[in-house]
C-alpha cells in the first residue's frame, strides 16, 4: 500500500518502524495500531501482526510489522512469512479455495501460494487477461525438508507494464499492453531446486541505490586508470589483459570489507595475483607466435629491454654480469645464425628468460609491489568515501544501519534467495525505452542496455524473487545498478571480461541435470544463469533477481551442483576447500561437478588437489578446440558472436560424498550422455542453447597475439 494508506504516528517515537516500502514522498513508517491487545490474539501480536485503518478504502486491515506483509483478513495462527519461515514449516493447512470477503467480497481474488491474499494496490482495477500468474509446483516432501520454499510471486503483476516509478496510483490505468514474449530462451526456470541448507538471516549488506552505484562506478574508473597509470610510469608496460578483473576475484576472497566490488580489508595487502601477473610481463609482454620473423624481432626485443632495465636499476654487479654476458651472446648469435627456424628463435628466447629473468625479476621486485599497494591503498580510501555517502543517503530516508534481524532457527531448508536486512530507500527515476531488440536504462546520462530477452528474463526472476517491491517501483532502478554493477566488474574494453562470465552450453546443463540431477550453479549471475537457482558475486543487487549469495558463504548440505569458476586461481583453490569441507561434513547426497581448464605447465593448485582428493570419484578431459562456450557478454552480444570454441582443454571432475556417489554415480554411460552435449555447436542449433555460470577468465573469444593470461 502506498503512503497515503497509513495513519501515521504522531505520539511516541519508540512506537515508529521503519516500512519497506517506498513512495516519493519519503520513507513510510508502519500503520497506527489499533488496540492490539483487545482485537488481535496474542501469538499474532507476537509476530509482528497489528490491526490498522486504510483511509483510502476506508476499512481495516493487519499489517506485519516483521515482514511489512498487509492482509484484508485476519492471518490464520499458523500461516507463515516467506521471511521466517521460508519453508511453510510452521504453516497450518490452507482450504484450496480462498477464503473469499475481502475487497469486494469475490472469491477470486489473488491468492499467494501460502494461502494468503495478496493485498491489492486497487480492490477496483480488474484483472487483466494479459496478467501471469506463477505456476504453483508440488514438489516431493521429505523428512528433512517437508516442503518447498515459498516463491515470492505477485500473480496478477503485468509482464510488461508501463514503467515510472513516478506514477500516481490514483491515476487511472491505461489497458496492459501485451507481454512482450521472448524469442529465444536460454534458460529453464521450470527445474526445481535439490538444494538444502540451513536456514540463515538475512544479509547486512546496504542495499542498492543508483546514486551510490554510479559513485561506485566513477571511482573504479578511476582506479582502472591509475593501475594503467602506475604501470606505464613504473615499468613501461601496459597492464596486462584482465589482470585488474582477477585482482578483483582475487581480493574477495579473502577481503572482510564492505563494499561489495572494491576491496579494503584484505591480508595480505599485496596481491599475489596482480604481482604474478605484472611480473610475467617484465621487461616485455611475450606475445603468441605464428610466424619466423615475429619470433626473431621478440628474441631481440626482450634482449635488449633485460639489458636496459638491469642497466637503469639498482642491480647487484653479479646480476649486471650475467644479463649482460647473455644478451651480448644473444645479440652475437642473431647476427650470425641467419637460416634459424621460429622453434630455434624460441628455444633461444626460453634460455634467455631462463638466464635473466630472475636478476630482472630482482630489481623490479619492489617498483612491483608499489604498484599493488598504491592499488589497494587508493581502493580503500574509495570504499570509505562511497560507504560514507551511503549511509549518509540512508540517514535522509530515515533507515538506521542497525536493524533488528529476525530469529533463524536450526532447521534444513530448500535454498531461497538473498534478503537484505536493511530496508530499501526510495528510488529514483530510471528511463527505458526499447530500440528493436535492445532494451537500453538510463540514470543521470549514463545508459547501459541489455537484450530484450533478458530483459524479460529479468522481469520473472523480480517476480520470483524479490518480496519488498510487488509493484514493481523498484525494479528498473534495480536493474540499472545490476548491469552497472557488472560493467564495472569486467570493464568496458571490446571483449573485456567476456571470458570471465563465459558459459557452458544449453545441452551441457541438460545433460547435467538429466544424468545427474545438477539444478544450481555455483557460479552465475543473473544475466548467465540456466537455472534459476544460482550463487552469485553480489548478494545486494542479484539477490532482488534470485541469488542465493556467494558461493564461499553458501553451505548447502545437500544437492547436485555444476561449479565452472571464474579462473582465477586464488578463486578456484578457495572453491576446493569450500568444496571438502562441505563433502566432509555432510551425511546427505552432495555432489559438485567441477569444470576448470586444464593447465598442466604448471598445473594449477586446484586442478591438483581436485585430482588427489579423496571425493574425487571420476575425472575426464574435453580437448581443445573442440567444444565451445557461450559468451559472457552473451546478454548483449550479436547473434554470430554468442559463442566460441575454448582455446584450451577443460578438465570435469566429480566431488562426491559416499550417498552423492550412490545416488549420482558418473556410469560410463552418464559420463557418455554428457560428452554427446558437448559436441551439439551452438552456433547450428535450431533453438541457440543457453549458458551460465560465471566461468573462465581465459574462455577468450579470439586468440589474440597480445592478450594476457594469469598463468606464466
């Protein structure tokens, strides 16, 4: 209900609670109750429940001061909250049939799938023929988890509806216009989760505000430039390609801050990650070859850069003597060998970076480590300054940073998405229009688009999923700050990041789910996931959109899960620990079916703990350029460039407890099923396939000769 419903308070303050709703005239405090104690039964006063007057319907109502839900009726003892109890546990059973007498007396009003009236915003506005409802799914009950999560769903909200966040709900309506239905879907919201967990709270993060995000969005602009800065001026090399992106995965592991992209409390403050990376590009960045000449100009170049910078430098005399020797040997040998082969100019270029690089690798030690420490220093002086103009945003809407949260008991639940324990402020406005099949947001003059598929994809994961916002106020705004957010993450360069959301093909999944019951992914967003039952990056902008939160702080006790991390290889050796520590305290049926590239010079930490685990149950390869991926732009990317084929192996392995292992073994045959997916193209398929989780940062859409890795 929007403001103008509520008798407000006008007595003593203690008596004010913050709402969750929003309106434009500023943050709306819970409705005046009226004698509590006399109308209403004292388990309802106990959770939350208080009987208030709407001036505009000029009749009572019950509000839940707990989950901010309204009811025309009074709630049942028994009936549940999707925040509480996410599970229904506690619900008592409901008639099939609603219990008619509210609004205008008709027995067909919205009912949510718990039983309860959804409270109209207009007990006058007719349903529409065009409005969808969700479909109501049974799932099988078991002892540990007795039913299935609530799903937050508004039946009757528009699919497609005229949006201003503006607008006055007095206003007559205009007819719905007819939902916009996708062309091509890439996704299955129809598979039902398997995955169970203990019951948590919700999140402390801030929540969302474009203002905040494109503050957010201003200083890592800045900060990408002062990395770029700082390595031209220091060591006379770009950054290396992606190399900020991975300091970005990297530093969230370990990083307790608060900012959910920029890191500021990190152990150490130096990260292995950016100094490994810039390292490898000292004194030059070694490019592919493909040809003889491009061999030869590399030898000499690489040559006399060890030269010049053991030169300028505080080099020890032995460190002098030795690159010396071996360049003036170089340089001899290029001008006498004039029939030598590309492998011949390699071979010789190896021996050299063998001989020199590590006196070269001595005396740029500590420019390197600068670099990463002004990096992280100025990172966490922007985090304060964003974290401060948030709070002081929140302080004008009259929302506290400290809020009640509620009691989560110790039970086992089907997983449910992210909730944030900190109301929403109001939003602002944020512009749409469409350009043919593109759906283009704008805010303060920054626009970002995305494909109108996904749009829609995106309007049904709010319905799902988000419980604050039925009328769908918010969701634009909340929109922007998810594409914004991600644009952020991965940069702005052509092709940047591609690769770090890059994707497995539709038929994979299937196969997953099919041979193995896989219904989650450990690594997503919004934007790539197949399933709707995801972990995500950002709890505070995916959860609205069905996130279940980050992977490191999601235990699940039970399931089927794909994992396909981004490659990172701090990122994946947490994912491994993650991984065991879960498999080897369960009992339940656990399963992670990891996809990871198979680098073996040298292999990675994860690839080689994965191998020596002792839940590894079966591993296979699938070769080179002979599979694809679906691209992480795949949101907003052409059609002739959603997919492209992985320039390296990828290594499956399945971690498995003993009753995951019973009851999802990878027969000969499973494991077969899966492989046959993997040779469908996506580019040949009738129906173009979808993809998902967050995947590798080395899935490069081209080869190019100058593009970095994360690996030597």
């Amino acid at each position: 209900m929007a403001n103008e419903n509520y008798d407000t308070l006008k007595g003593d303050p203690a008596l004010r609670i913050q709402s969750a709703g929003t309106s434009e005239q500023g943050q709306p405090v819970s409705p005046k109750p009226v004698k509590l104690v006399q109308d209403l039964p004292d388990e309802l006063v106990q959770a939350g429940w208080s009987k208030c007057w709407s001036k505009r319907e000029n009749r009572p109502y019950y509000f839940n001061r707990f989950t901010n839900q309204s009811l025309w009726e009074m709630p049942v003892l028994g009936q549940h909250d999707v925040i509480s109890d996410p599970l229904g546990l506690n619900a008592a059973p409901v008639p099939s049939e609603g219990g008619g007498g509210g609004g205008n007396g008709s027995g067909t009003d919205s009912m949510l799938d718990n039983g309860h009236r959804k409270r109209r915003y207009s007990e006058e506005m007719q349903a529409s023929g065009n409005s969808v409802k969700k479909t109501k799914v049974d799932s099988p009950v078991t002892p540990s988890t007795p039913a299935v999560p609530i799903s937050p769903s508004t039946p009757g909200t528009p699919m497609f509806r005229i949006w201003n966040s503006a607008a006055d709900e007095k206003q007559p309506l205009s007819p719905t216009p007819a939902p916009y239905r996708p062309t091509a879907v890439y996704w299955d919201f129809d598979i039902q989760t398997n995955a169970v967990i203990k019951e948590r709270g919700p999140c402390d993060a801030l929540p969302p505000h474009p203002d905040i995000e494109l503050l957010r969005s201003q200083l890592t602009l800045k900060l990408r430039q002062h990395y770029q800065e700082l390595c031209l001026q220091r060591e006379g090399i770009e950054p290396p390609r992606e190399s900020f992106n991975r300091w970005l995965l990297e530093r969230k592991v370990i990083d307790k801050g608060k900012d959910p992209l920029l890191p500021s409390d990190c152990d150490p403050i130096i990260s292995p990650s950016m100094f490994r990376e810039v390292m490898n590009d000292i004194p030059i960045r070694l490019s592919r070859i493909k040809y003889r000449e491009e061999a030869r100009k590399l030898l000499f170049k690489y040559a006399e850069s060890a030269k010049k910078m053991i030169e300028s430098r505080n080099a020890s005399s032995d460190s002098r003597k030795v690159v010396k020797w071996n360049v003036e040997d170089t340089f001899n040998w290029l001008r006498k060998d004039h029939s030598a082969t590309k492998e011949d100019y390699m071979d010789r270029l190896e021996h050299l970076r063998k001989q020199c690089g590590p006196h070269v690798a001595a005396v740029a030690k500590d420019s390197v480590e600068g670099i990463c420490s002004k990096i992280y220093h100025i990172s966490c002086d922007y985090v304060k300054r964003i974290r401060d103009r948030h709070l002081a945003l929140l302080k004008e809407c009259n929302i506290s940073e400290e809020v009640e949260t509620p009691e989560v008991l110790n039970r086992l639940v089907y997983c449910y998405p992210m909730r944030l324990a900190i109301p929403s402020p109001p939003q602002p406005c944020v512009g749409v229009h469409f350009e043919n099949e593109i759906a283009c947001l704008r805010y303060k003059g920054e626009m970002v688009k995305l494909n109108r598929n996904y749009f829609s994809k995106l309007e049904s994961f709010y319905r799902y999923s988000c419980i604050d916002d039925p009328r769908f106020e918010k969701f634009l705004s909340r929109v922007w700050c998810l594409l914004r957010r991600y644009q952020l993450m991965f940069g702005v360069g052509v092709h940047e990041g591609t690769g770090l959301q890059g994707a497995l093909p539709v038929p994979v999944f299937e196969a997953l789910h099919k041979q193995f019951g896989v219904s989650f992914e450990c690594f997503a967003s919004p934007l790539n996931c197949y399933f709707k039952q995801y972990c995500s990056a950002f709890p505070d902008t995916d959860g609205f959109f069905g996130s279940r939160g980050p992977l490191l702080s999601f235990s699940p006790v039970s399931g089927s899960f794909e994992a396909n991390p981004p490659f990172c290889e701090e990122m994946m050796d947490a994912m491994v620990s993650h991984f065991e520590k879960l498999l080897g305290s369960s009992n339940e049926p656990l399963s992670f079916i990891v996809f990871i590239p198979e680098w073996r010079d040298p292999p990675t930490p994860a690839l080689t703990r994965m191998e020596e685990s002792k839940f590894k149950r079966h591993q296979l390869v699938v070769p080179a350029f002979e599979h694809e991926y679906r691209s992480g732009s795949q949101h907003i990317c052409k059609k002739e460039d959603m997919y492209y084929k992985a320039v390296h192996g990828t290594a499956i392995l399945f971690l498995q407890n003993d009753a995951g292992f019973a009851k999802w073994e990878p027969t000969q045959e499973r494991v077969q099923e899966l492989l046959a997916a993997y040779k469908q193209s996506g580019r040949t398929l009738s129906s173009p396939p979808a993809a998902s989780s967050a995947g590798p940062a080395e899935k490069e859409p081209e080869a190019t000769s100058d593009q970095g890795t994360s690996r030597d």
